[in-house]
C-alpha cells in the first residue's frame, strides 16, 4: 500500500468533515432566509396578498449575494489549502523530483472554469452552479407565494415548509460538491504541473453501499494525465484521485493503515448477498441486476457506459447475453 494512496484516502475523509460544515452553514442560512421572509411576511400580509412582493425580493436578492460570496471565498480558501497540500504531498511521496507548485491563482481559476460532471454526462462549472441554484430557489419562493395567494392558503406556512424541507437539502448538496470539486480540481492542476514524473491518474473510490455505479466502476482505473475524470462525478460525490509515478521517483513510505488494495467490484463480489443486494437496490431492476453481478458474474463497470449513463436491462442483455444466460434471467 503506497503512501500516496493512504495519504489521499485520509485526506479525502478530512475534505468530507470540512463539506459536511460548510452544508450546515448552508442550511443555517437558508434557515435565516425563511426566519426572515416568515417575519417580512408578517409585517407585509395585505400588501403580499395584494400582489406587492417588493419585501419578500429584496430580502432574496440580499440573501443570495450573500450567500454567492459566502461559496467564492470559501472555494478560495479551500483552493489554496488544497494546493499547498498537493505540494507537500508530491515532495513526501517522491525522491529525486523536482516538485512543482502551480499559483493558488491558477488552481482557483481552473476549478472555476473546469465543468463539474454532477451527472456523469453533463457538465456545470461551480459559478454556473451557484447561479442555477439561486435562481431556482428565487423561483421557488416566488411561485410559492404566488400560489399560496390564489389559493387563499397561508403565504407565510408554506414558504416556510419549502425552506425548511426542501430547499436546505438542495443547499447542502451544492455546497458538499463544490468542495469536492476544489478539491479533486486542485489535485489535477497539481498533477498537470508536475506531468514530467507523474504518468497516469488512479480513481478512487470510498467503499460503503453508497457509493454509485459510475464510481464504483471507476475504481481503481488508471487514466492519462490530462484527460483523466475529475471528481465530482455526481451531486455529493465523496471520490477522489491520486496520481501514478514513472518508475524510479516514488519514495519507499508504506501506509501503516492500509486500504485493500482491490477495485470496488472486487470488494463488493466479498461481501454478503445481503449487502450487494442492498447495493444494487438503489437501481432501476436492482434485484436483477444484483442476480447478474453475483450470478452472471459481470463486473461492475459494465453496468454503465463510459459516460456514466446507466444501462437498460434491456440494453444489458444486448450487449452481455452469456451473463444474463449465467444469471438464468430471461
């Protein structure tokens, strides 16, 4: 087990706790926006239901300003954490290199300008995100409180249950993927800088029942430097990347916790039946699809294609026959 794999691995675990803060901080605020709009809506109840929403739009313009700045000087300041732990990372992990650091200016701007593949097709960069996010739930709050006046329903009780139960999850999952972004971003500059001793990019992959068939066929999987994916691979995607060294640079430091050092579709075939079948269960026809990676013996990233798409069932059995004839599916 290399220490570059255990470094990433505990790194990766660190950048979650620091995402799963900065989504509570999300929630708070949009728990803040609706305290606020609950109280302007109070105080403005005629002149809402007479169809003056001047209050309500200003107070979401204000919040999502707010919230907007909140995100970019986070992103920063994560960029150059992430930075400087690259570096420290390549310098520990190699002998005889000549390691070098790419301007925290550059790692910023090539997170921003890099598509996150949120859906493992299409892609989004961060402040197009950020930006589809808030216009969305400008939107939302909007067509809630114009609804809620036609109906003769309480503005105030349902703009609050649409920022307290819908809206805050939304908010978490854009924030945890953006720092995943900056994060696996960050260490592909890193990567890009130092291409002369690095040959290759290895995904890797966290393995729970969790983790998604685009990730989880991912794992392990070695690409060229430069035109490997990137994590996020998906909204809330918890991979990360650790780079592949030429022969004759990497360092003799062993990990003293090791990971199994195995694809996520070889940990996955170990578990128990009733662990893969909680797995697959997630997808559309999980229960065939269990049948057929435990009985048809098809390996994990064939279930996808190399965009991340999802098969059929059907598209399956065309393109894998002798599996779904091992798995006894018709």
């Amino acid at each position: 087990m290399s220490y570059l794999l255990d470094v990433s691995v505990r790194h990766a675990v660190f950048i979650q706790r620091y995402a799963a803060g900065r989504a509570r901080e999300a929630k708070e605020a949009v728990f803040d926006l609706r305290d606020d709009l609950v109280g302007i809506i109070a105080k403005n109840g005629a002149a809402i239901e007479g169809g003056n929403t001047d209050a309500i739009d200003k107070r979401v313009i204000e919040f999502n300003e707010e919230f907007a700045d909140k995100i970019n000087a986070d992103a920063s300041e994560l960029s150059a954490s992430e930075n400087k732990f690259n570096n420290n990372m390549l310098i520990a992990a190699t002998v005889g290199a000549r390691v070098l650091k790419p301007t925290n200016k550059k790692v910023l701007d090539n997170a921003y300008s890099k598509g996150m593949s949120v859906s493992g097709i299409n892609k989004i960069t961060i402040p197009n995100a950020i930006d589809e996010f808030l216009t969305k739930n400008k939107q939302a709050i909007d067509l809630v409180v114009s609804d809620s006046v036609v109906a003769s329903q309480s503005v105030s009780d349902n703009v609050s249950d649409l920022l307290t139960h819908r809206q805050p999850a939304k908010a978490q999952s854009l924030t945890k993927t953006i720092a995943n972004s900056i994060s696996g971003s960050s260490r592909e500059t890193s990567f890009l800088e130092n291409k002369d001793f690095i040959e290759g990019v290895e995904w890797i992959s966290v393995l729970d029942s969790h983790t998604t068939l685009i990730c989880s066929g991912r794992d392990g999987k070695v690409y060229p430097v430069g035109s490997s994916p990137v994590p996020p691979a998906h909204w809330g995607c918890r991979s990360t990347i650790i780079p592949s060294l030429i022969s004759g640079v990497e360092s003799d430091k062993r990990s003293k916790e090791a990971r199994p050092d195995e694809s996520y579709g070889v940990w996955l075939r170990k578990q128990p039946k009733s662990f893969q079948d909680e797995y697959f269960s997630k997808f559309p026809d999980g229960d065939k699809k269990a049948r057929l990676f435990r009985l048809g013996k098809l390996p994990i990233d064939k279930f996808r294609d190399d965009l991340g798409a999802e098969y059929t069932l059907k598209e399956l059995q065309a393109l894998n026959p002798m599996a779904f004839e091992r798995a006894n599916l018709d």
